[in-house]
C-alpha cells in the first residue's frame, strides 16, 4: 500500500511537472505572448529616440536607424500575430476592436509601418531632420493604443 | 412615550431639512474682477470639461475641435444608478448662456443650481470649491465664447436612497469644503500653482482618491489610487509611494502629460488619454507646476491596495 501510495505520488508529482512544462512551452508559442514580445522590442526601440527628442540623449544617426528597422521588422509582423482565437488569455491587453475592426487595425499598422519607412528613406543626420520623422512615426503608438488596447489598470 | 418618539421623529426631520438646505454665495462674495476668456480657457483644459460634456460623436468621445461643442449627454454608469452630463454650451435656453455671473459660481462652488437644487457630487464641485473666484469667472467668460449646442440631456436615472437630492445637504456639510487638502510651502511658487490646478480646476483627487461609504473623498488616503469608478480595475496611486512613479521625474511627469508617453515610452491608457489631450493644451509651466505637486506631496497608500 506504502509503496503503491509512493508510485501514484511519484507519477502525479511527474505528470504535474510535464504539464507546467508543456503550458511554458506553449505560452513561449502563443500569438499573445509573441506579439507581446514585440511590442516590448517596439517599446525598447522607442527609448532611445525618444530620450534623442527630448534633448536627454546625444543625437546618434545609426542608432536611431536602428531602432526605426527594430520598428519597421515588428509592424511587418504584428499583423499575422492577432488570429482568431487569440482575443483573450495569457494577460492580453488586445481590444476586442481588433476582430471587430479588423481592416482599421490594419490599415493603423500599414500607418505606421509607412511612416517608419518614410524616417527610414530619409536617412535623417542632424536631430532637426529626424525631429519631425520620428515624431510622425511616434505619433501612430498613440493613436492605435487608444483604439486597439485595452488598460487592465 | 409614542408620543415623544413622534416628538423627536419632527425634531428629527425639521432640523434635517434645514441643515440640507442649499448654500449659496451671494453677490458680495464675488470679487471685482474683470473676466478673461483667454484666462479661462486655461482653467477649461486643466478641469477638462469636455470629457464630460462634450457631446459624444456616434457614441465614441469628443475629440479635436468636437471637445468645445459641450451639448452634454454622456452616460455614467455607476453603483448609485446612470449619470448624464447636461449642457452647458452658451445656448440660451438649453445650456447655461442665460445664467448670472453668480448662478455660475455657485453650480461650480457649491454644487447648486439657479432653480436651488443640489447637484450630484458626480459633477466634481467639492474640487472646484477650491478655485479662486476669480478663475472660476475667467472660465464662465470662455464658455460664453463657445458655441450654443441647441438640446438637452435625459434626466439621471438614480436607485433611492440617491434620488433624494435634498439628501445632499448632509454630504456638503460633511464634504463640502474650500479648504487646501495639502499643505505645501508657501515659498514655492511650482507647487502652489499645482495646488490649486490638481486639487481645483484639475480635480484629479475624484479620480485617484478612494472614497468612503458615502461617496466621499478619503483626505488622509489623498492620490493613493482607487477602484476604477467604472466597475474595472484600479485608479493608480499618483504619490511618491507610487511603485511606478517614484522613478519618474518631474521633468518625466510633464513630458507624460505633454505627449502621453511613459518614460518607458509606453502611452496612457484608459479615461487618462482623455485627460492627458486637456493636459496638452496647457502652457509648459502649469504642467510642470502639476508635476512638481505630486512630487511634493506625502507618500501615502490606499487602504484597499
């Protein structure tokens, strides 16, 4: 019986174990968790233009050529991060406007994704060149949060 | 001894009835004061009153140019029943354009009508008792500049015991109040200026100060953050015992409420982006002064957080 009750512990304990690996593993794959990561990239990118606007940070043309590619690879991908079935779960701060708006959503991502391009094009060197580049890309974070995310807090 | 049950019961409601009774300024509490629309239209962003009165376009806010059309109609769900803003456009009849100088500042101080009714405490006047007189006169100057949105907004529909508005003469002697909430240097100039824009005009306590059961401000819990008085989630703690907060600095503080970027250049979210576009249109230094403020005032935290 001792050892019976130590064989049924020993197999939940491990089955118990794989699940919790599984469900990791799945989140790691899941289109909330992707495009969560993404706009941490997009968000991470954003900082240093940001502080360049600002007058916090040097102005630093390859950089901020960096961070507008980091911006224009996500808004390439955000796209395909947003199937059915993905409206909810997993912490997601996606509006439900996504699905029932769907050509709006697309049509803010193909916004930004040609502004970032147009900063992109332009090469900017001096901070006065980029100011308004950058301030028009910036422009489309607002302006699709507003519509598309929600604040759980 | 029914009979002095009976007694008491009279007392009782006589001296209810006259405690509730409406409070009003009179014609030499205003100051003489040459209103300035220019000056007032300041006070209207920082008080924001377009979120609230502006009449909403297919159902979603009033955005842009739209925000100065304040024909009313917006619903407030709420505990206590559904709110709904009235007008209060230049219109004649339908808004406030036929009211005295007078009539305004006491809806705005005292939360009473030019018929003598109390208002509801949705509309925020237990923060605008706290104005000067003088920028409360500069405001009605600036809405007379507005244009007259013709119409009037359904009635409030109120579960009892709230439907009794008599019953608001009770709150206003307990809430009721045109003292300062905080006390901050008198030497620096940021932080009175803040003063008076967070705690008057801005009214930013009814939002981020939790309330007691009777819908009142909890002053010793001031800007600790609240439950979201929509039903979901939490108003954030604005103190320097804010978790978020308390790496930002001034200059970020006034960044955020310029552009609405996070210092981590994430944006506002909820009922703030309406907030923060107000915020926009202020000068610089009042949002730097609103800033400077919130980082002088005592940490404090919320009794439910």
């Amino acid at each position: 019986m001792k050892k019976f009750l130590r064989f049924t512990l020993t197999l939940g304990a491990s089955l118990g174990a794989s699940m919790c690996v599984v469900a990791v593993a799945m989140a790691e794959h899941s289109p909330q968790h992707k495009r969560h990561e993404l706009m941490e990239a997009v968000g991470d990118a954003a900082r240093p233009l940001g502080g360049m606007l600002r007058g916090k940070m040097t102005f630093d043309a390859g950089v901020v050529m960096q961070s507008l590619t980091t911006w224009r690879e996500s808004a390439e991908a955000f796209g395909d991060l947003f199937p059915a079935g993905s409206e909810t779960g997993e912490g997601t701060e996606a509006a439900p406007e996504i699905w029932t708006d769907r050509a709006g959503f697309d049509a803010s991502l193909a916004k930004f994704l040609e502004d970032t391009n147009t900063a992109i094009a332009a090469s900017p060197q001096t901070l006065d060149a980029a100011r308004p580049l950058i301030g028009a890309a910036f422009k489309n974070c607002k302006g699709c949060h507003d519509k598309y995310r929600i604040e759980d807090e | 001894m029914l009979r002095l049950i009976l007694l008491a019961a009279v007392v009782l409601a006589v001296a209810g009835w006259f405690l509730s009774a409406p409070s009003k300024l009179s014609n030499d509490d205003l100051p003489a004061h040459q209103a300035d629309p220019v000056a007032g239209e300041r006070i209207f962003w920082a008080g924001g009153c377009g979120s609230c009165h502006a009449t909403p376009i297919d159902g979603d806010r009033a955005q842009g140019e739209d925000r100065l059309a304040l024909g009313g109609g917006e619903e407030f769900h709420t505990p206590y029943g559904v709110f709904r803003a009235p007008n209060i456009s230049s219109d004649k009849t339908d808004g406030i354009g036929g009211w005295t100088a007078l009539e305004f500042v006491n809806a705005m101080q005292r939360g009473v009508s030019p018929e003598g009714k109390h208002y509801y405490p949705v509309f925020p006047f237990a923060s605008y008792a706290r104005m000067e007189i003088s920028d409360v006169l500069d405001l009605r100057a600036f809405l007379d500049t507005l244009p007259a949105v013709p119409g009037q907004a359904a009635d409030h529909e109120l579960k009892f015991p709230w439907s009794v508005r008599r019953g608001l003469g009770l709150w206003k002697l307990r809430y009721l109040s045109s003292e300062p909430v905080i006390a901050v240097a008198a030497d620096d100039a940021a932080v009175q200026r803040g003063r008076e824009l967070v705690e008057g005009a801005g009214h930013c306590g009814e939002c981020h100060t939790p309330r007691d059961l009777l819908g009142g401000l909890q002053q010793e819990h001031w800007l600790a953050g609240a439950p979201d008085p929509e039903g979901k989630g939490r108003v954030p703690n604005i103190t320097p015992a804010s978790e978020t907060l308390s790496d930002w600095s001034i200059d970020d503080l006034a960044y955020y409420f310029e552009s609405g970027f996070t210092p981590d250049f994430d944006t506002a979210g909820g009922t703030m982006v309406a907030v923060q576009e107000n915020l926009a249109q202020l000068e610089p230094a009042d949002r730097e002064a609103i800033a400077a403020y919130l980082k002088a005032i005592p940490a404090r935290t919320a009794p439910d957080d």
